[in-house]
C-alpha cells in the first residue's frame, strides 16, 4: 500500500474531472505533481505541490488554487481529518485514526510485496560491476563498488524486473601477459628454486601468486614449465581460470553471485571488435586523424600521429577517441565499444554500469559510444563508487600482509565480517567517499547502524518468542478496531515510507536510502520500546505474557519491514543478539 501513489492517483483524478468542467486549466505536463512525505514541522501526514505546479497555466497564485482545491479533496475522502494549505501552496492532509487501522491491516496482509513498485513497466536491466582484472584478489577499492552493483540489481528484482548481473573479464592484453609471467616465475621459484624476480617493475609481487602456482602446477603434472614460450598460451588460461576462482570466491563471502562473466579474449577472437567498428563507419563515426595533447600535462613525449578515431565529440566529449594503437592494434577502448555492442545485440532495455573512483574520466565516451551503436535509442547508466578509507584507532589502516599494498576483501570480511561489511559500505550515497571505522562497526551501541537495526528486529522476536508466537509466519487478525496513540501513529507514518524509499532508491540507484531508512525506523521503534522503562504499562515483556493485538500487529509490521530493507542490503536479520 503507498498511499502516496494513491492520493496522486486522487488528486489526478479531481484535477482532471475539474478541467473537463471548465474550472481548472491543467499545465503541459503533470509529471511535476507529487505526493510527498510531509515536513517534519507540518501538523500533517502527507503533503502534495499540486497548486504550484498549476499555478502558471491558470495565472493564480499556488494559494489561491489551493484554497480551491482543499474542500473538493476532503469531500472526496472521509478518512481525511484536516486539511490546510501552507506557504508558498503545498496542501497538506492529515487523517483520522481509523485510517491507519486500514493500512496496517492492508501492510500485515500483504507484507510481502510491501514497499515494490509493482505498477511500473517490468524492463529487463543489464547491470555490470565489479570487473576487476583477474590478477588477483579483490581488494576494498572493490569491494563498495561489488555491493553498489549487488543491491542496486537487488532493488530492482525487488520491484520485479528482470535483472542479469555480469562481470566483464579483462583478459586480454598487456596486464594478462605480465600476470601469466609471474605465474610463471612463481612456478620456476617452486619447482627449480630459482628466485622471484621481484626487483622486475612488469610482474606482479603478491604472494597469493604462489597458491595460484601451486594450485597450476598440482592440476597439471603433465605439463613442461622449463620455457615460458612453449607454455605462455596454456598458463594464461589456466592463471585467469585460478584467478576467477579466487576472484568469484571473494565476492561469495560478501554474498555476491554473479550470472555471467563475459570474456574479453572471447570478444577480440570473434571479431567483435571488427564488427562494432565497422557499425559505426557505417554511421560515419569513426575517421582518421590525430589527438592533440591532452592540456595541463607534460606534452614533452606526447607524438600527434594519424590514429582511427571516434567522434565522442559529436555526443558531447571533450575529444574525439582512439580505438587503434600505432601498431594497428585494438586498444582498450575498442574491446569496450565491442563489449557494449554486444550488451546492445542482446536485448536489454536499460544497461547500467558500475565503476571505481578512477574511472569517472571514462564515463562520457563510454555512454557516447552506447548512444552511437544504439542509434541513440539506449542509453548507458554509470554510477561511480568513491574511495574507501579504513580508520583503526584513529589512523589510516593497512593490513594485507600478503599483498603489502592493498587490503583485500578477504581481509576485511575477516576482520568485521559480511554483514558489516555490506551495510557499512552501503551506508553512505556511493559519489562521496567513505571512512570505514573498525571500532565503530563493532560497537553494540545507536552509533553503530547495523547493530542498531539489527538489534530492533531482535527485540521484536523476542516479544514474540515471550507470547509464543513464530515471527516468521503470518500474523492473523481478525479485528483492526484499534486506538493508535501518537507514538504509534508516527512509528505508521514511517512504515508509510518504506515504498518510498524504495521507488527513489530504483529511481535514482541510490541504495544508501535503504539503510538510512532503516536506521531511521528503527530509532523510532528504539523509542518506543524505552518508554517501558519509566512506565510499565508500556512494556512489551511481562509477567502475564500478554501483549494487545494493536502492538502485535505494529511489532509484525515492523519486524516485516526491515526483514525485508535486510534481505535486499544483504545482510542477516538475528532473532537474538
């Protein structure tokens, strides 16, 4: 039940019967309407900008359409107790108690779509993330880009669409020949002692390089390592199959599963480049020319040659793109273009990319070719996910003693572990930075967010543990006769919410509104159960182990709620803490 969407959904309905009358003159476009949560300092429940968005076409004041509009609206509405306008025209409505009988009784009955935005078109998204190059285990740069993906395409499942979740494999070029080197070096370091160039800039030092060694070299006995031309090919096949294991086992710790992970080197072998290129000559995009130096750096080395090039700059990039290097060959922006092609050709309504902190420069000429290839029909979403900072004692925190320049996921998750570690992440709007406090995620306190929602979906199950009731099965009843007093109602007006939250979260792809939101209710319910402690009467733990069926009911709905926030963050929902 939104009943946001349904009062829209009224006043659509009024505004329309009233301009059908001669009374009222509608604007081009209503989608600017809106019915919205009321501001906190507003005696009211809901509040809607109706009157403002009418005010142009009908050359009043938004107060005096206002004043118009507000009779006609609790006309139509008993359940309706005040109604009144407010500077500069919002309309604001508050209802009668029984109201919100109905709608608890319309969330217990149907708590399982609650909040789904189930009356939109159902589109099939595409959502990319993570991609990481598979030479070696992912590390915390990742890692809040890896759960921005997840809970995004989480959301959008939620409102039942249908969603793939890929990754894209770079295992083509350069960084995959010099990872396959060190594999190899690590394998010559086990089998023939011969020491690890680890003085050679080009190779990867890790020491996670030597479980992939010698993961290679027990699977494969039958294999010669004595020269790395005759085994080049066959080792880096099997270092990015290692990789990927290690890589896929990461992202199973945080709860991450993706559908498909697509192959670079698959790309370039099947001509895809080739044939994306060739999509947009046909279109007149792609031409010879030169790349003057980028402006502000060193231009010292820079040489101007004639390059293939596409016109990004026709699609609002600063400068025209190289898709081939001086020796002809793809760069890494042709495997992209051939890549996104190949998204095209499959069919997908919305594609969405998730990319790190150092990618922002490479949005606008990859959505560029997107508009291109699709002839400007699709357009590509990116949502960048900013730096992460962990903070232990107070000071910037390194800990891979493996890896000596980066903290792996593994690390994290073993340090705080994956409930933690996903909705901490998640718990800040991904275009701003995060610090990551180990003290403060592990503090069973209101200052730690996950703890303090999971702590409220502790209390309620044990009330319901208390009365001898599952909280995990349905909540039957059979009267809604209830008296809500003023706690409780606002305690409804938050569950009220809840599809918001969702509905701009989808909108927007801002998944940092869930656990917000969820701190918030809980907070409120927090405060309601303390008033148990100056009053008696207001507990929910007693010695007759009884509990009115109007606090059962709220408790449930509740319960269900952030059950339901929880399932979609990803993170585990304890009936005892």
């Amino acid at each position: 039940m939104n009943i946001f969407d349904l009062y829209l959904d009224k006043i659509i309905i009024l505004i329309k019967r009233l301009n059908k009358e001669g009374a009222l003159e509608l604007s081009e476009s209503l989608n600017g309407i809106n019915v919205d949560i009321a501001p906190s300092n507003f005696d009211c429940d809901i509040s809607t900008n109706v009157a403002m968005v009418l005010s142009k076409a009908n050359k009043k004041s938004p107060i005096d359409i206002a004043n118009t509009l507000i009779d006609l609206i609790k006309s139509d509405d008993e359940k309706i107790e005040t109604i009144s306008v407010a500077k500069p025209g919002f309309i604001n409505i508050k209802f009668k108690a029984i109201y919100w009988n109905n709608f608890i009784k319309n969330v217990n009955e149907n708590y399982k779509n609650f909040g789904a935005n189930i009356k939109s078109k159902k589109q099939k998204y595409l959502i990319e993330f993570v991609s990481a190059n598979p030479t070696g285990p992912l590390h915390v740069g990742h890692c809040r880009g890896a759960i921005l993906g997840d809970v995004i395409s989480n959301i959008l499942i939620f409102n039942k669409h249908d969603v793939s979740k890929e990754y894209y494999v770079n295992d083509y070029g350069n960084q995959i020949l010099s990872f396959t080197k060190s594999i190899f070096y690590r394998i010559k370091e086990i089998l023939s002692n011969e020491k690890f160039p680890i003085e050679n800039p080009d190779l990867y030092p890790g020491d996670y390089l030597i479980d992939i060694a010698n993961s290679i070299i027990s699977d494969n006995k039958d294999l010669n390592f004595d020269k790395f031309e005759d085994i080049s090919e066959k080792l880096t096949i099997l270092s990015v199959a290692e990789s990927l294991k290690l890589i896929k086992n990461n992202l199973a710790n945080l709860g991450i599963v993706h559908d498909k992970f697509a192959s670079e080197t698959k790309i370039v072998l099947n001509k895809e480049v080739e044939k994306a290129i060739q999509h947009l000559k046909d279109k007149n995009l792609v031409y010879e020319g030169r790349i003057k130096a980028p402006k502000g750096d060193d231009n010292k080395n820079w040489v101007e040659r004639e390059q293939l090039l596409f016109k990004s700059t026709d699609f609002g990039d600063d400068k025209d793109r190289a898709l081939q290097k001086s020796d002809k060959s793809w760069t890494y922006f042709a495997s992209d273009v051939a890549y996104h092609n190949n998204k095209l050709n499959r069919g997908y309504d919305v594609l969405i990319n998730i990319l790190g902190a150092d990618h922002t420069g490479y949005i606008k000429r990859i959505t560029s070719v997107v508009e291109a290839l699709s002839g400007n029909k699709k357009k590509l979403v990116c949502k960048v996910s900013q730096l992460v900072k962990l903070i232990k004692d107070g000071k910037p925190f390194k800990m891979s003693k493996r890896k000596g320049d980066y903290i792996t996921v593994e690390d994290l998750i073993s340090e705080v572990g994956k409930d933690a570690t996903r909705f901490i992440m998640l718990n800040r709007s991904s275009d701003v930075e995060l610090d990551f406090d180990f003290a403060k995620v592990k503090e069973k306190s209101k200052d730690n967010p996950l703890y303090y929602v999971q702590y409220c979906y502790a209390r309620i199950s044990s009330v319901f543990r208390h009365v001898n009731l599952d909280i995990n099965k349905d909540l039957n009843i059979d009267n809604y006769d209830f008296e809500y007093n003023i706690d409780e109602i606002r305690i409804l007006k938050k569950i009220a919410e809840w599809p918001k939250c969702i509905e701009v979260a989808s909108l927007r792809l801002e998944p940092h509104r869930i656990p917000v939101y969820l701190y918030e209710l809980a907070s409120e319910f927090h405060s309601y159960w303390n008033m148990g402690k100056d009053d008696p009467s207001k507990r929910f733990i007693n010695d007759k182990k009884e509990i009115p069926n109007s606090k059962l009911v709220l408790l449930k709905v509740i319960s269900d709620v952030v059950r339901s926030g929880m399932d979609i963050v990803g993170v585990s929902t304890p009936e005892k803490m």
